[in-house]
C-alpha cells in the first residue's frame, strides 16, 4: 500500500479535524493508501523533518491551516524530501489552497490523490533565515494579524476575527520608507505595507491582482502607496470585494525573481500568516520546486 504522512494541526480552525480523522483514515484505506497520522503540538516541540526522514512516505498531507502548510513545506524541503504535498484546510485561512481549487470535497480529491494527479509550483525563500513560504511574505499595516488574534478568537469568530481586529488597526494607520531593489532595478516609496505574493490569494481576498501565477518562475510585489484614508479604504473596499488592484494609481506593482527590501524603521515581516524576520528582506523565487496534488 502507499503511504501518507498526514500532519495535523488539533486546534486549528475550529478545532474539528481530529473528529473526523477515522473516517478519512478509512476514505484513504478504501484506495489503497495508509496515512500515518503526526499531531503537532506548537511551540517549538515539533520535529517534522525527522518524522518525514524516518517514515519515508509517498506524500504527505497537511491539514490545518497556512500556517501548518507553511510548516509542513519547510519540513519537505529541509528534509530533501521531493514528494507531493496534499492540503485539507482546517484552518482559518487556506489561501493557497483555495487558489489551488482545493475545497471540502475531500472524496473527490482523494481520488486525486490516489491518481497521483499533481503539479510543480514555485516557492519563495528568505535568504536571511533559509526560511521557505508557500503563498506571501508582508510588513506593514494590518499584515501582521493572523498572528496577533488569539486562537480562541480565530475558533470562535473564523475570518470574522481578522477583519474586527484590522478595523481595529485603522486608527493608528501610518507611513513608512522603503528601498525596493527587485532584479536590479530600485524603488523608493513612501507605503503603508507591501506584499510579495506566489498566488493572487492573500489574506482570504479573492484575487489582489491579475496574471499573478504560482508556476511562473517569478514573485508579485504589491505596496499601498502612503495617500489619503479614503483612497486607502478605496482600495482595502476592492480588495474585500475580490477586485484586482494591480492597475491602481496608488499601488507599486512589481514582478521579479529577486527582491531587496529595507525600510528606515524596525519593522517586523510576516510569512504565510507566521512572524517573520526583521527587515532588511532578501527574498528569491525558487521555481517549481514544489510538487502539490491538486
């Protein structure tokens, strides 16, 4: 029989994957394939990249939300490990996967599975910590919220949480200084936060820009220009609506390979809904490098 690897995340979302874990332990069975299931537990105690080297598998499932995917697709890579990737959303937010097409029917994409129907797309990596992420690395205003709502919220409230807590933010919106150097090419601006984006789902909105592909070979750079409030509620307005942004007067957008990103104050990167680094940024495409079943 082949055999999965599935790493869970218990308390994501709404905490209510592992009641269902028997019956797709048993949909999985029923096409030949064994899954060997890995709780994660937080904090630092997890050791994916060992579980993956000692089970060997044919693929692995990660099952929780952008940042367990985030988690699971370093631990791939670490490990050298070039197998397919399967995503069952759990979580709060699965941007990835809903661009990917990945959904709740999960009899249907077994069957995928078990047809090992897969594709190659490109990641993005940190140069600073090696770090990978699998659909965006942001600063600035309101990019930092999926990980500052407590998961109680998150459970409780879904997406709903998010959104209370960026109103939130809105009174204290503010400007800062960056230098972008994207393939050679620099940029100085005055913005309110920037994006580099592998898919056009970012942060539960639809699609932030058009011909934005994840097998591109290329990352998206989006930044909010420093403007008025009512221009930047204008575009945060079109962007809830699933409206691209791409063409607006007020928005950088650049395409490129590799980017250089420094700001003149302390400011604190988020990758994949997870703390990142501070800034300065060197980040880097690495194309196709990632084979996901979809």
């Amino acid at each position: 029989m082949k055999k999965l690897g599935l790493i869970y995340n218990p308390v994501s979302g709404h905490a209510l994957f592992k009641g269902k874990l028997d019956s797709l332990i048993d949909m999985f069975q029923r096409h030949g394939i064994v899954l060997c299931p890995y709780r994660t537990r937080g904090g630092g105690q997890d050791d994916l990249g060992r579980f993956l080297r000692e089970m060997c598998p044919d693929g692995v499932l990660a099952a929780g939300g952008d940042g367990t995917v985030h988690a699971v697709v370093n631990a791939i890579l670490e490990s050298d490990i070039d197998v397919p990737l399967g995503i069952l959303g759990s979580g709060t937010s699965n941007d990835f996967a809903t661009h990917l097409g990945i959904h709740g029917d999960w009899e249907a994409y077994i069957e995928r599975i078990a047809a090992d129907e897969s594709r190659r797309v490109d990641l993005g990596q940190i140069e600073e910590t090696g770090q990978y992420f699998v659909n965006v690395v942001s600063a600035g205003v309101l990019t930092g919220i999926a990980h500052e709502v407590k998961s109680t919220y998150k459970n409780a409230l879904g997406k709903l949480a998010y959104y209370l807590k960026g109103i939130g933010e809105i009174p204290r919106l503010r400007s800062f200084s960056v230098q972008i150097t994207a393939d050679h090419v620099r940029y100085e601006e005055e913005i309110f936060l920037f994006v580099i984006a592998n898919s056009p789902v970012v942060a539960g909105m639809k699609k932030i820009g058009q011909d934005i592909a994840i097998d591109d070979g290329m990352l998206d750079l989006l930044a909010v220009k420093k403007t008025g409030l009512p221009q930047f509620m204008s575009v945060a307005a079109d962007l809830f609506s699933g409206k691209p942004v791409t063409e607006r007067e007020n928005i950088l957008h650049v395409r490129a390979k590799n980017f250089e990103i420094h700001a003149e104050e302390v400011l604190h990167s988020d990758i994949d809904g997870e703390c990142g680094p501070m800034l300065p940024l060197r980040v880097r495409t690495l194309p196709l490098s990632l084979s996901v079943y979809c």
